[in-house]
C-alpha cells in the first residue's frame, strides 16, 4: 500500500488519512503506525476532543511530508500507516482504558511505534503502558500547559489530569527523567505541583520557558531525558490559546506554535520511542487553525523519528 500522490490526486480529495498515508486496519512490519483515539469522556471542562482525530486528519491533507531544507522526504526514511480509530466507548472510563491499552499493545507488538491522535490526555496513560510493555521504564517529554498529576476527583478514577501521576505510580516512567514544559494558569489547590516536584519530575513553567532559547531548552530536555527510551506526548494546550483556541481548557500566556515547533526539532537528537498529540476540540476551534498546528506537530514528530532511528536522516 502505498500514500496518495499528492501531484496526481488534489489535497482536498480522497478519504481523509493521516496525511494521506494507506489506511491498514491490520497493520504490521512499519516504523510508526498513526491511530486515532475519539475520547473525551475523561474531561472536565469544554468537551469535543472526540472529534479531535477526524479533524486532524482532514486538515493533515496540507502537509506533503517533505520539510523545507531538511533533504530526504520523512516517507523516504521510513514506512508509516494509518490504522484508523480505536472504537472507544464514552460510557465506561475502565472499560475505554483496557480497549486502548489492548489495541495499542497489539499495534506495538507488530510494528515499531505508535503516533496517537486524541482524543482528551486520559488516553495517554494507556499509550503509556503499553509503550513501556515492549520498552520498560521510559523518559517522558510532557508538553502541556498543565502537570497531570492529579489525583482522580468527581469520581472519574482515569480523567485528563490523571494521567502521569498513575504512570509514576504504576511505574511507567521513571520522574527523575520526566520533563513536563508550559505548565500554567490556574490549579485546584496552592500545591497542585507537589505531586510531581516531590517525586523528581522537572517541571518548566511557560514564564521560564520564555527565558531559554530553542536551543538551551533542547539542552534542557536533553539532560533531564537522556538517551533512554523516550515517550513525547503534545497536549495541544501547551500552545497560547491565540494560536490553538481548539481546546478543552485553554491557558493565556503560553509559547507561540513557533516556539513549540522549535522545540520539538530536538527530538531527533534523543530516543523517541512514541507519541501522542492530544485534546483538540473541533468545537471551539476557528479556521481549524487548532487541527492544521496538530497536523504540523505530529509532522514534525514522525519527520524526528526518522531522524533519530535513520541515519540518513540526521543532519550532519
């Protein structure tokens, strides 16, 4: 199966995949399979991130997959499909966690990575286990306006502010090499972020990331992810709600779509071993301007992984 040729069929036609990848409900032996995760029975304000993995994948006919002076096309490098959605139920919060982790396992078992659309970050602690299934204890690359690690409250034990908390407490993912950036805003309680801070994670709020350069906050991740098998999960949050208002509970004051897309070229330079980009809401979106910065950063995501696992796709 091979992905729409953009110079024979338009952009705009064609059933929607992820850009325009082969659809492969059965997918096995590729580099990074993108699924969609249509939940959002885990949020707690603006709801529509359901919708989040449609629009996605409509916008994503935009991006042609070969980036601006970076040589050799990411399809070039490495052979990626789209396995459609994970028939996710709203009702039941236990019972949507063991479809995805189940699905997600079986996606891993026979193929190298996973690209998960969202869907609201609740989803991300499935992708969380079932990545450290096949690799162990994983470094966590956390782009978010917002920690996640709280504790389970109006009776949701798997909510979108649970999700790194249950991966330290089920030992998913060592703190000590989490690095959560953007954090922001408002929190339940004065010590919201003693959760995270006491267990070891590096939390680096949107006002010191402000301070760093694209460059000095790649160091930053570096020394605090190392080489070790490294998860990126992008809740589209993370971005000032000027450029992603698309979401289910935007912050002011955060980096611009520029400076996360900056930030994100240093992953090729680490160990990424999976990704998730999360909480679009198609509902509170204007222009899609919210799906097309998706689309943009989970390019940029597959286009890192080529670079980092293929050695023609490093600069050098």
């Amino acid at each position: 199966m091979e992905r729409i040729d953009t110079n024979v069929s338009p952009r705009y036609a064609q059933i929607p995949t992820f850009m325009r990848l082969p659809l492969d409900r059965a997918p096995q032996g590729y580099d990074v399979v993108v699924v969609g995760a249509p939940y959002d029975s885990g949020a707690s304000y603006r709801p529509g991130a359901r919708f989040g993995p449609r629009a996605i994948r409509s916008e994503s006919g935009l991006i042609h997959g070969v980036g601006i002076d970076r040589g050799p096309g990411t399809f070039e490098l490495i052979r990626c499909a789209d396995a459609g959605d994970i028939d996710l139920t709203p009702f039941n919060m236990h019972m949507a966690m063991q479809t995805a982790q189940q699905e997600l396992e079986r996606l891993l078992e026979n193929n190298t990575a996973v690209l998960m659309l969202g869907g609201d970050h609740s989803m991300t602690l499935a992708a969380l286990r079932a990545a450290a299934t096949k690799h162990g204890r994983l470094a966590v690359l956390h782009l978010d306006a917002h920690s996640d690690t709280n504790p389970p409250f109006y009776g949701g034990e798997y909510h979108h502010g649970t999700p790194f908390r249950h991966a330290i407490e089920e030992k998913l993912i060592n703190p000590h090499q989490t690095i959560q950036i953007g954090i922001r805003g408002h929190n339940p309680r004065p010590d919201s972020l003693d959760y995270a801070r006491g267990h070891g994670v590096r939390i680096v709020t949107a006002d010191e990331l402000s301070s760093h350069t694209a460059d000095s906050a790649a160091a930053l991740v570096h020394s605090v992810v190392g080489d070790s098998p490294l998860y990126v999960s992008v809740d589209i949050d993370v971005v000032d709600p000027a450029f992603a208002p698309g979401t289910g509970t935007p912050a002011p004051g955060g980096p611009s779509s520029r400076e996360i897309l900056a930030l994100l070229r240093s992953v090729g330079a680490l160990n990424p071993v999976g990704f998730d980009v999360m909480e679009v809401s198609p509902l509170y979106d204007h222009g899609g301007i919210t799906a097309v910065l998706a689309t943009e950063i989970a390019a940029e995501l597959l286009y890192q992984y080529a670079r980092a696992h293929h050695t023609e796709g490093k600069p050098s």
